[in-house]
C-alpha cells in the first residue's frame, strides 16, 4: 500500500493553526522548521539533465534533522558501515532498559537530565555485573541507543543495547559469556532500579528536583519507585556477522514515527499503524486528531546537543584502537586462528558513499549532469 500521507504533508497542512493555540519552545520551532522545508526549495538543491533523453529535474536538499523520518534511511546505512570496523567475532547480546512511567512528568520537564541519568545507570549495571568475578570478571563494551516513544508515540523512554557477550580480563584475555542470557534479567532489573534511584536522591539533595516538587513529594515519588517492578529485557542476537550490526543500524536512528506508517489525514484526524503489544503483537490503526498528533510527536524532541548513541567500555572512543585488537588477538589465540587483518577493506563512509553516488534520470535511470546549483530560498513562519 502506498503512502497516501506522510509527516511533512501533515506538518505543511497544519502547523500553522497548531502555533496559534500552543506555546512551542525555540528547540520544537526549529525541529519543525526543519521537517517542513526538507527536500523543498527553502533548502535550494541541484537542477539536474540527462544527456540521454534530456529529462530535467529538481532536487532538493536534504534538512538531515534526526527528528526526520525522511532523512534517517542514509544515515543508518552510514553508520552501519562505519561501525562493522568494531564488530568481534563473538556472540551478541540485546538489553533494553526502560524508564517507569512514574518519571514521565519529570523527563518532560528535565529531559537532558533523566536522559543522562538513564544512560549512566544502564552502564554502570552492566558495568559492575562484567567486573563481578562471579560473572566475567573484566570490562565489557556497550553501544546504547535512547528511544522515547512507544508505538502510539506516547513517552516510553528506554535504552536499546547492543552487548558483545563476554569480556577483556586485566591480563588480556577474554572471557566470553557462558550461556544464551547474558546476566540474570531480575537481578539486573534490581540493580538498574537502585542505582538510578539512587541517582535521583542525589539530584534532589542538590536542588536539582526541587524546581518542580516540593521535598516531600520528592521522597514519596522515590519510594513509589523503590516498589515497582522495573523492566529490562535481554536476550542474544541471532543474527550473526554482518547483520549483527544490521540489527542495531534498525534502531539507531528510528524516529519517532515512520512515513511508513502513517495512512490518512482525514477530517482533521490522522489514521496510523502501531504494535499492539498487549495483544500478540498485533498491527491495528489508531486515530488521532492532528493537534494530538502533532502535540504526542514533540514530546520526543530532543535536547539540542544531547548524544543519542553513546558507546561504552572497550567501545569507547577514548580506547576502542587500543582494545579492539587486543580482544581480537586474545580470541585468535583462544581458537588458535589467525588475526583478521581489518585494513585490507575500508568499509564505506559518509564520504565515500556521497563520492560514488550520482543522481539516476527517472525517466532512462542513466546518470544525470548538474546543470546549475539552485539557491535556497527564505522563508518566513508566522507563530511561535
């Protein structure tokens, strides 16, 4: 089924009166700014002709705002490519670590910092499970990727990880992971749950909470939380070589919602696809009105600057050159193989990829020639 509607369109049809009833801060006016001029002529591009059958065509610029679901195709692809550099040849592992709905008021008032704290608590667990003797006894590695919405785009805040199972020892060795789960989950949900709350306590007793809740309420919402069951979900990557990071490059750059799943724009209301988790799984269609659209979409803008996929341990870029090779000599002596040599084929960059592509005539699909550059063009938007 093709696309009959897509986010842009929507954005187009409907931001206007959208600006005029709410109150949008200067991070939503430029994301939204962003998605609307994408691949339009507020962006300028190229006028293209083929030589073949003297076709023209415009094309525009990409925004490459990672809140587009246009733009993000490439960059997983690019990224994908760029980290086959660090894959090992050992067992991987997925963890997700989700946030309790009881912190959403919170996230919406401090993102930046819920979402730091996330990422620290879910590596400072898996962190101190890899050290523990009792379970690998050396530093492990960690690719994390923060998502903030569940499939009806309401704010579900968790961490997709993508985990080598095992770990380098401080004399150089490496330990893999014994069976098919990495840690036990319930132990690690325990000690995800204390060390963020944890962190919280921290963050009140420096005022930082203080803002937007009083200390009492503070104290409660924080032993609401010590009661709840958390969840952090694991299980191994089937996928093997290649397609290990195939899998992660589905999450890295997700947006919120895919122009893929989105239906109609009717009467004022959006049709679109989600999982019905509570129900196998299931793909069923929900109706928003666009100003529910739009408003659920904005919550999962991000802080500006704010890093999304953070790499951890022998990942780091502060130590991955150095340790990747050991890893890699430790698990070729291990099974008495030779070391891959990893320099014999670049993988493709973003520079490299943008050097071999060349624009196909849609008419013949043989490569076009530049004409002329086409100047942006400025755009004036009412609102705010």
């Amino acid at each position: 089924m093709s696309n009959a509607i897509d986010l842009q369109q929507i954005l187009i049809a409907h931001l206007n009166p959208y600006r005029q009833q709410h109150r949008l801060d200067s991070r939503s006016r430029q994301v939204l700014s962003h998605l609307e001029q994408c691949r339009t002529e507020s962006l300028g591009g190229l006028s293209l002709a083929c030589e073949h059958c003297h076709a023209e065509q415009s094309h525009y610029y990409a925004c490459r705002d990672r809140h587009c679901p246009k733009c993000q195709w490439q960059a997983s692809q690019q990224w994908a490519e760029k980290q086959r550099e660090s894959q090992l040849p050992v067992n991987y592992h997925h963890l997700v670590f989700t946030l309790p709905e009881t912190l959403n008021g919170w996230i919406g008032l401090h993102p930046e910092v819920l979402y730091g704290l996330l990422f620290q608590a879910a590596w400072g667990t898996l962190k101190a499970f890899g050290e523990d003797p009792k379970h690998l006894g050396g530093q492990m590695g960690m690719i994390a990727v923060l998502h903030t919405w569940g499939s009806t785009l309401t704010r579900h805040v968790h961490l997709h990880c993508l985990v080598p199972g095992g770990a380098l020892t401080q004399e150089g060795s490496w330990r893999a992971s014994k069976s098919d789960y990495l840690f036990p989950v319930r132990a690690l949900s325990r000690h995800f749950r204390g060390k963020l709350v944890s962190q919280l306590r921290a963050c009140a007793n420096t005022g930082k909470l203080h803002r937007i809740t009083r200390e009492g309420e503070i104290d409660a919402i924080l032993d609401r939380l010590m009661a709840q069951d958390w969840v952090v979900y694991s299980k191994p990557c089937l996928e093997a070589g290649d397609r290990v990071i195939d899998y992660l490059a589905r999450y890295t750059h997700r947006t919120a919602i895919s122009n893929a799943r989105i239906l109609t724009l009717e009467q004022d209301e959006v049709a679109f696809r989600y999982k019905d988790y509570q129900d196998a799984n299931r793909w069923k269609v929900m109706q928003l009105t666009v100003e529910e659209f739009i408003w659920r979409f904005l919550l999962h803008v991000l802080p500006k600057g704010l890093v999304r996929i953070r790499h951890y341990g022998f990942l780091a870029n502060a130590c991955r050159e150095k340790r990747l090779p050991q890893i890699r000599q430790a698990i070729a002596e291990e099974d008495n193989q030779p070391t891959d040599d990893h320099d014999e084929e670049k993988p493709l960059t973003s520079k490299n990829v943008s050097e071999t592509w060349c624009f196909s005539c849609p008419t013949c699909h043989r490569p076009m020639r530049i004409l002329v550059e086409i100047p942006p063009v400025q755009v004036r938007y009412e609102g705010g």
